[in-house]
C-alpha cells in the first residue's frame, strides 16, 4: 500500500518523508488555508521535497477553466496530481488532462457509481472519502470494497487513494481490502505505531537492563 500524507505543512511531510513513509502527497484548498500559504510557492516546496505524486486542487468549476488551472499546475513539478472533483465538468477536465499525458485525482467520490465514471475518464486516481461517509452513518468502507470489485471485474488501472482517513482502523481496513493507496493526516500515521503491549514489554526490558547493568557501548 501506498501511504500519501494529506496535508500542506511542509515540517509534517519532511518528518515523515525522512522515515520513508512519503509515497505522495494530498492537498485540499482546505488544507492550503490551513496552511495559510499561496497555493503555488507551497506545492512546489512540496514537490521539491517528495518524488511521488502530489495533489493540488483546482478552484474553479467549469471544465475550461478547470483544465487551464490544470494546466498551469502541472507547469509547477512533473509529478503533480491535478485534483478535480467528481462533477461532469470534473470529469471533462479529468479526460482532458489525462489524455494530455497528466495525473489526475478524482475526489470527492461518495459512491460506486462515481468510481467507475472518473475511471472510464481516464482518472489515475479516485478519492472515496471514507470518514465523511462514516460521519452520516454510512459505511465508507463498503465503498472502499464496492470499487476494488468493480475495478477488478473489468481491469480499470484506476487506483483506488483512500481518503478521508480518520484513523489507524481506517488504514487497517483499507489496507485489507485492497486499496492502492490511502491519504492520511501525518498524526494519524504517527498513530498507526501505537500499541500497549509495546510499551509494556519494553518497560519491562528497560528494567532488566537496569536491574542486570547491561551495557553494549
Ligand atoms: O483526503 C481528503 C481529506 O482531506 C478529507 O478529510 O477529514 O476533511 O474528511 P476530512
């Protein structure tokens, strides 16, 4: 599985990029607000600093537009994802720029359905939002699992970026069910070591190394 971090602050991606666990990066204009930087100076840093494919989001919603936007990120790094979301016009764009020779992400994907639209347009990757699925008591798992299904059933290379991760349960699940990727705030990867029993065990050898004097160097 493929780990993207779904953020734009520059110290969070590097921390974990010097750990090997950058495969990509997502953005959002939220996240870009977040982050309160201009949209275009922190993507490039962030190219500069992954290999993977990076996210950026357009702003408009008209296909025409959509695409120059496109255009003009793709300008920024050769490994830019343009994000475009799951509209017809988000759709337009999407095969436009693919068939230009571009990453595209299709996000904001709520169903199945969706999911085999963005792939017969060409998108490199689509974003099932599991969490905001599960915010209204829907399963965004099942989602997750519809679309491994039917893209396998007929070979789409579409790959499936779980997002809206909200947990390590997430990363798990997706992760069993087959998911190419999955987009994950960097707290929610920190969280993803966590395990008492590990803790334990090693407050119990720190002990016995006190205990016993033990010493290596
Ligand atoms: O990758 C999409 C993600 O940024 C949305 O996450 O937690 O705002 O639903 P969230």
């Amino acid at each position: 599985m493929k780990f993207f971090v779904d953020t734009a602050e520059i110290d969070a991606i590097a921390e974990l990029n010097d750990l090997g666990m950058v495969d990509g990066v997502t953005t959002n204009p939220s996240l870009i607000k977040k982050s309160g930087r201009d949209i275009i100076e922190v993507t490039k840093e962030i190219c500069d600093l992954v290999d993977g494919p990076v996210s950026a989001e357009v702003t408009a919603v008209d296909a025409d537009t959509m695409i120059a936007e496109g255009r003009k990120l793709v300008e920024i790094a050769e490994n830019i994802a343009v994000k475009v979301p799951l509209t017809w016009d988000g759709l337009k764009a999407c095969k436009a720029l693919s068939d230009d020779g571009h990453m595209v992400n299709v996000t904001l994907c709520f169903s199945a359905n969706q999911a085999l639209l963005a792939a017969k347009a060409g998108a490199t990757f689509i974003s099932p939002f599991i969490g905001r699925l599960d915010d209204i008591n829907l399963d965004g798992m099942d989602l997750i699992a519809d679309i491994r299904t039917i893209y396998d059933n007929y070979g789409f290379d579409t790959q499936i970026l779980a997002a809206s991760i909200r947990s390590a349960n997430h990363v798990l699940e997706s992760a069993r069910i087959g998911a190419d990727v999955m987009t994950a705030p960097p707290a929610v990867i920190k969280s993803m070591i966590n395990h008492p029993l590990t803790d334990k065990g090693l407050a119990t050898f720190l002990e016995d190394i006190k205990a016993a004097d033990i010493k290596i160097l």
